[in-house]
C-alpha cells in the first residue's frame, strides 16, 4: 500500500473514532476484526461494489450478493419453498441463505442487520423505530383433544387434561400463555415444544389436549384431532415479515413475492 503500520494504524483509528465503535480486537502487535468491525468490512465491500456500478441499468438479471432471509419453523413449509423459486428466476444471480430460529432470535439478527428480512411471529412489544412490519397471515388459536375425548367444556378440560404447552420460547406460546392466566387456569404440563406438527402428533396419539394456532399448512393432521373454538375469539398470532424500512431492490422483491403467495394461499377449511 506503500503507508507504514502506524499509517495504517492512525487511519484505522481515526475510523473508529468516526464510527463510534471498536472494529478491531488488539492483542500485543496483532489486531484482528471483530465482530463489528466484520459487519463494517461486509458492508463496506457492497458500498465499492455498489460504487463501480452507478452509471449500470437495473437489471434483476445481473444483480449480484446474497439475500440473507430468517424464518420460523412453519415459514420453511409456507411461503419459503413456493418463493424462494420464483425469486430465484428473477435475480438468478443472487444467492439466497434462509436461517432458521425463534422469531425473537430473528427480529434481532434483523434489528443488527446480520438478516435482511425474516419472516416471524409478530411480538407483543413495540417494534424498534428503524425496522417496519409486513403481515402476511393472521390465524387464531383453537384447543385441539383427542377425538375420542370427550371435551364438553374447554376451561375444565384445561384444568384437568394433560397439556401439551406450545413453547413459551415462541411469541405464540407466550400468548397462550397470557390466554391462560388471564382465565387463571394453571393446566397439568405433559410436555412443552415449539413444533406445532409434533404436537398436533400427540395429541392425535392421547398424549393430551393442546391450544395451537389454526394453521392451513396443517389442516390433515387438524382433520385428526377435535377441534374446539375458544371462547376469546380475540386470541389469534400475526404471520409477518420484519425488515428495515430502507430495503434493497432484491429484498423488497422477495417481500412482495411473500404477500403475493399469501394472497394466493387456500385459507383453512
């Protein structure tokens, strides 16, 4: 580069004095990024890609990265696989990373820009003021019981069945969690999961009666189970996309491929 170290280094910190943050971890004569300063480095690198390519037309056909994408679990079987195809015939340049998890997990690999989007539960606080919420489906919650189980009335049967308890890690089961107290209910725990196809599972099996959201994508292993409609009619989980309020041109794609395919989905019978 033809600079000396101390060069290089009083640049380097002039940088993150203009930043407001470290962006090296200094060990004796040694520095390496941290995990700031990579986030600083990858950014920086689309800025100078961004930079050779200002006089470009927009061509989809010629766009180049890698759209990251969070998602929860029931997100990798609707809309993920309808979407990620499409967007891919029209950025086919672009590499997609789907990253599984929780949806509070997501929302703040989104929040750090770490994501690009992720397709979550919606939270039962207030958003941060820089990222911008995208519904896509609303479903309520039902009770579901063995169909040999006599379920005359859903608040005793809560007090007295087994439970299978939707994870209270997840926004959804945090609500149902909510729904039970506000009914002071403390229903007999048989097991507590985030899967709501396995828990469908046993209580198909009589392992226990559960409150899950009514969702299409699931509607055979429903047709399984005694469906009972809540008294709260009110308690249902939003379906959406968290993501920046300033996208790019691919993600602002693949967030209106989602509500396309959405729109499109057949609603649960």
């Amino acid at each position: 580069m033809g600079l000396t170290q101390s060069a290089v280094s009083g640049q380097m910190k002039r940088l993150e004095d203009k930043l407001g943050h470290e962006l090296f971890e200094r060990t004796g004569r040694s520095a390496t990024l941290n995990e700031t300063g990579l986030r600083v480095f990858e950014k920086a690198q689309k800025l100078l890609s961004l930079a050779e390519t200002l006089t470009d037309p927009d061509d989809p056909s010629t766009t180049e990265g890698t759209l990251k994408i969070g998602a929860v679990a029931s997100a990798h079987i609707y809309p993920i696989p309808e979407v990620l195809p499409r967007f891919a015939s029209e950025f086919p340049k672009m590499r997609q990373s789907v990253v599984p998890g929780i949806s509070l997990e997501l929302l703040d690999k989104v929040d750090s820009r770490s994501l690009d989007l992720a397709i979550i539960i919606k939270p039962n606080f207030e958003l941060p003021a820089s990222l911008q919420w995208t519904m896509l489906q609303a479903e309520p919650f039902v009770m579901v019981a063995p169909r040999s189980w006599n379920v005359e009335n859903p608040s005793l049967a809560l007090r007295t069945m087994p439970f299978v308890r939707y994870s209270r890690i997840s926004f959804g089961g945090r609500q149902v969690e909510s729904y039970l107290n506000m009914h002071q209910i403390r229903p007999k725990d048989f097991v507590e999961l985030d899967d709501i196809s396995t828990i469908l599972s046993l209580v198909a099996d009589e392992c226990g009666i559960a409150i899950v959201p009514r969702m299409a994508i699931y509607a055979s292993q429903f047709r399984t189970t005694n469906v009972i409609e809540l008294d709260d009619m009110q308690l249902s989980r939003e379906i959406g996309i968290i993501h920046p309020r300033l996208l790019s041109d691919p993600a602002n794609r693949f967030v209106a491929l989602c509500i396309k395919a959405q729109s499109s989905k057949i609603s649960f019978p």
